[in-house]
C-alpha cells in the first residue's frame, strides 16, 4: 500500500484504522434472575421493548440469559 500524500490524509488514515475499544460490561450471574425487575429495567426501553447488544454493551451469553430473565418477569407480571 502505498503512503497517503498530504500529511491530513495521513492523519485521517491513522485515526480510522485506530482499534476500537473493548465493549464488554461484566455483570453478575446473581441480579440476572427474573425476581430483580428493577435491574431488568435497565435493558428494556420505557415502552417495554428489549435493548440491543450495541446499546447495552453486553456479551452475546449475558444477552441471551438478560432475554430469558426479561421474558421470564414479563409472563409473571413483574415487568411490562
């Protein structure tokens, strides 16, 4: 490849083949259960509708179990 011709575009180059950061949120197995509404709540919007993995910034295992739980509170009427 070869080298950019002005030093802007140089910078530009560096700036977006820069790394992104590491997303992950670690959260405890233990507040992921269906009897914790108020957690539940911190990934659902205030219409009910459950958030995204890019919003909420979670692994793909924790947003499965964090999915379960949510439904699992909404068939016993702790969250809407």
């Amino acid at each position: 490849m070869s080298e950019p011709k002005t030093i802007e575009r140089r910078i530009a180059l560096r700036v977006h083949n820069r790394k992104s950061p590491r997303r992950r949120i670690n959260l405890p197995a233990e507040q992921i259960v269906y009897t914790n509404p108020e957690f539940l709540a911190q990934f659902t919007t205030p219409t009910g509708r459950i958030l995204p993995r890019r919003v909420t910034r979670v692994s793909a295992k924790v947003h499965r179990q964090i999915t379960r739980e949510i439904k699992r509170a909404r068939a016993v009427n702790l969250l809407k």
